[in-house]
C-alpha cells in the first residue's frame, strides 16, 4: 500500500536522504507535499521530479517556472506548517532545522496520522507540549534521529519491562582529537569535516561542541519518557553503536550498522516494515576494536550546559537552544570564534531568568528573548 507522505525540509540533508527511500519504492511512497525555506531551484527540481500535489517556500521565488505549475504552490512566513492542510499527507517528515521547525510539527500532529521526527530541536523547545499533544490526539512520534532510532528499535523487544538506563553514543564530532589549547580558535573549514556523518552545517557544528549529544539527551527524555539521570553519554568514534539500553537485570541491547541516516530515516518511513535500501553489510572482521570513553566536559562545555538546562526545567532548554543557534550561525559566518559558542550559549542562560512554559506562546517568548540577549552578548 502506498502511503502519502510530507517531506518538510526536502532540500536539506535528512529531507534528500528520504526522497532517496522514496525514490527507491515508488509503489511504498508518495511525497504529496515538499517545502524548504530559500532552496528554490533544488526545490523545483524535486518537484519536477516527485510531481507532489503542494509545495512550499518560506521565501518566495521571483518566478516559478512552468513546468511546476502544476502543484498548488504556498509562499511565506511557516509556509512549511501552512501548507500540511492542503496535502491530505498520511505521514509528515519534519525535517526542518532549528525551532523554525516546531510549527510544522505542531501543525503535522493536526493533519497526518504520524510524524516523523527528525528537528530534534521542536522537542527541546516544545518538549512537554509536542508531547502531549502527540499523547491526546493519539498520534505516534517516531524518532529519525539515529541515537533514537536505536533505542525505539531497542525497546520492540521490551515488552512490559521499563528500560533502567539509555546509553546515547556520540562520535565526538569534527575536533575530538584537536589540541585543546587550540579549540577556541578553531575555524568553520575545521569543524565542517565530519569524521562519520555527513549532516546539515548546523547540526555538524552541534557535533563539534557536543550540544548536539545535550539536545539529544532532552529529545530522549521527552520521547522516552526517562529521567535526565538515567539517560548516559558516551563517546564511540566509530559510530557503529548508534544506542543502547539497559534493562533491570543488566542485560544491554544495542542496535548497530554502518553510520547511514537512510537506516532510521527508512525505518521510521517504513515503520514497522523494515526496507531494504542496499545497505551496506556490517563488515565484523574490518573493525579491529570498539571503543567507548566518557566525554570530557572541560573539551565539550556546552554538553554539560545542556545537562543543567533539562535539569533546571521550564524555559531553561529554550533559551539553551535560541543562544546556540545564534552563536552557531554566527560562528558559521566567521563572526566569532569556536569557543565562543560555548560563551555565549553560558551568559545567556545565566542572563535570563527561566519561566515556566505553559503554551507555545511561551516557548516562542523565551526564544525571542535568548535570541536577543546573545545577539546583545555577541554585539560586545
Ligand atoms: P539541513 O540544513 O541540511 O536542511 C534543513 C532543511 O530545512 C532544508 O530543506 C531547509 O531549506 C529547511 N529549512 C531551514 N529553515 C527553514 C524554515 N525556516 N522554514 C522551512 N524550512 C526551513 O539540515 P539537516 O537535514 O542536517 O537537519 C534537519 C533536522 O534533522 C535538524 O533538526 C537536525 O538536528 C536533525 N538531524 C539531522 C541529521 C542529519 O544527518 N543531517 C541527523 C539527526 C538529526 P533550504 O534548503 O531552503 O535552506
Ligand atoms: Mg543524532
């Protein structure tokens, strides 16, 4: 059976990846409805290519071309949202990048039966809400990202038994093995090369100073339930382990492979089918060891401020995420330099005096404010 599907952030590097799962079995998807923020010519090539029924740009193009006239076409300000009630979609891939996200993932828990969650950062920021939503409506979030993939594939086995630890694995990201008395000063050019994953810029940079493993960290403790304290990090550079959990007895299931997004993209589209999108096979006898270390907060700060934004609650993960998307957009554009992410991110949150988050009102209020009060501290 076919099934409709809402591909929102197509253009990016999660949104191609599933149009490649989508491309590969025409007869198990279609992607009824595309949209991206400025990408116009890849977006109507895609078009051109997938023939959805809508589409939409947050920017709007000086002219569509002809030959893509023939889909309804929605311009503007969360045009990626708006758009989900005209697509008739049975699932939606958020996909989207940063809390300019958590509209449309929000709107897709209205209109489509599932949604595919990979914008980790509309679970940080709207965490206790998307969740309760998704909760009253009855509609299942499934996690793309690929340490929440592994869990969920971890837990099909569980049965009645709660989990007593999830073990996130990190890579490390770009600079693990950068002297540290040189990180602060590190570049965009060094940062970008990630040692096992090709992402999104910003998503990379997250990688690099370990925020990303602390959104990660607060993702898990929404979708799964599970308090900050039983939630673990630890550093596996070959990104082979994708998670782990560890039940009551001790005993620990791992989900495993080759470091592919396409593996828990396909899942969560295929759920609960597994596709066979020509993976590579797990070559055993090629790794020569395994290895897994605790993370050194001194080298990762900004892992150890996420840990204290969960724990600190109402709108502390907010402000955490707007400082950080502020200063990882300000670092990509060589304003400022590497360390001073972890900086700004820091003086944010000592800045601003967390609330509770009652509404997305809310959330939407405790960004605006991080995001003004880092643009204040980067201003300096
Ligand atoms: P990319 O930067 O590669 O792509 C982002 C996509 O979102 C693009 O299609 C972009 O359009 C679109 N977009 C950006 N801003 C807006 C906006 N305001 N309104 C509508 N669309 C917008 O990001 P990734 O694919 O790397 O990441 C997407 C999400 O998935 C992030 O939340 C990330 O944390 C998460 N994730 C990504 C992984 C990966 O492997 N890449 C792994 C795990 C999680 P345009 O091209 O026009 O800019
Ligand atoms: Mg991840």
């Amino acid at each position: 059976m076919r099934r409709t599907i809402a591909i929102l952030g197509a253009t990016g590097s999660i949104g191609t990846q599933a149009l490649d799962i989508a491309r590969r079995y025409p007869d198990h998807f279609y992607p009824v409805c595309l949209t991206a923020h400025a990408s116009a010519e890849k977006l109507f090539q895609l078009v051109r290519e997938f023939r959805p029924r809508v589409a939409a740009l947050e920017i709007e193009p000086r002219e569509i071309p002809e030959d893509v006239k023939f889909c309804q076409w929605i311009f503007g300000k969360n045009s990626s949202a708006r758009v989900l009630a005209e697509s008739g979609a049975e699932d939606a891939l958020c996909a989207i990048v940063g809390i300019a996200g958590l509209d449309a993932v929000w709107t897709a828990l209205d209109h489509c039966q599932r949604v595919l969650l990979a914008n980790k950062e509309a679970l940080v920021t709207g965490g206790n809400l998307v969740m309760e939503k998704a909760a009253r409506l009855n509609k299942p979030l499934l996690p793309v990202d690929s340490e929440h993939s592994a869990i969920f594939q971890c837990l099909q086995g569980a049965g009645p038994n709660r989990p007593r630890r999830l073990i996130l694995t990190a890579s490390g990201g770009a600079l693990r093995d950068f002297p540290l008395e040189n990180l602060y000063y590190a570049t965009p050019a060094d940062v970008l090369k990630h040692p096992t994953w090709v992402m999104g810029k910003k998503i990379t940079v997250d990688c690099a100073t370990m925020l990303n493993k602390g959104l990660e960290v607060i993702e898990a403790h929404y979708l799964f339930h599970m308090p900050v304290e039983k939630i673990h990090v630890t550093i596996h550079p070959q990104s082979v382990v994708h998670s782990m959990v560890e039940f009551e007895d001790g005993a620990v299931l791992a989900q495993m492979g080759n470091p592919d997004m396409r593996g828990p993209i396909g899942y969560a589209m295929g759920y609960p089918h597994r596709l066979d999108y020509q993976a590579r096979p797990l070559d055993f006898a090629a790794f020569s060891q395994l290895t897994f270390q605790a993370p050194d907060l001194k080298r990762y700060p900004c892992l150890g401020l996420a840990l204290e934004a969960i724990r600190a609650g109402g709108t502390a993960p907010v402000i955490l995420n707007g400082a950080n998307e502020v200063a990882v957009a300000a670092f990509l554009m060589e304003r400022i330099p590497f360390g001073a992410i972890a900086e700004t991110v820091e003086k944010t949150l000592n800045r601003i005096q967390t609330a509770p988050v009652r509404s997305i009102e809310d959330v939407y209020a405790a960004d605006a404010l991080a995001r003004k009060t880092a643009e204040q501290f980067l201003a300096k």
